[in-house]
C-alpha cells in the first residue's frame, strides 16, 4: 500500500481553474452589488430632488394664493387698517380717466410709438 491512495488527485492546473472561475464569479457578483448600489442611490437623489420640487409647487401655489387675496380690495382695505398705514380709500368718483386719444395740455408730449 505504498501507492497513491488518490485515484483521481486534483493537480494544479485543475486547481488554478477551480480558483480562476471562482474569483470571476466573485467579481462578477460584486460588479452587480455595486452596480445595484449605485442604481438604488440614483434613485434616492432623484426622489428627494422630486420631493423638494413638489414642495416648492406648494410654496408658489400659497404665493399666487396670497398675491390673489391682496389683489382683492376689501382683503387691501382690511391690511391698511391692521398696518396702520396712512394711505387711504380711493373713491371711484374721484378717479379720472383719459383715452389715449386725449391730450393734457399742461403735460409735455411724450412719443407714444
């Protein structure tokens, strides 16, 4: 029983293949990991950024709400009154109206095209 109790022994190019396909395995199975990663961390910034747009939507739509009311002259009158201003009614009677066609002659003339 001195002889090789192997019968088929793994030799070293046998060896070297095993461990060739078995580190390319690896590495492809990390490329897909990091790959994966970097997909799934796209995907987060894009959603925050998403986020962040609708959130600015919502400022700009409270603005254009806020302008609206101000444009409102009962909404001017009631702010005038809780800042105090000094700055008052400008009754409709006393609002004049020119048509482009008249002129003032106490103004100078001013080119108009």
């Amino acid at each position: 029983m001195k002889g090789n109790r192997y019968r088929n022994p793994l030799k070293t190019p046998m060896l070297a293949r095993i461990v060739f396909w078995c580190v390319t395995a690896g590495m492809v199975g990390a490329s897909f990991g990091i790959v994966r990663n970097r997909h799934v961390k796209k995907g987060d910034e894009i959603h925050a950024a998403e986020k962040e747009v609708v959130l600015l939507d919502q400022e700009i739509e409270m603005w254009e709400l806020r302008v609206a009311g101000l444009m409102d002259r009962a909404e001017m009158a009631r702010r005038l009154v809780w800042f105090e201003s000094d700055l008052g009614d400008i009754k409709t009677s006393k609002v004049l109206e020119l048509a482009p066609a008249e002129e003032v002659p106490a103004l100078p003339r001013v080119a108009s095209r």
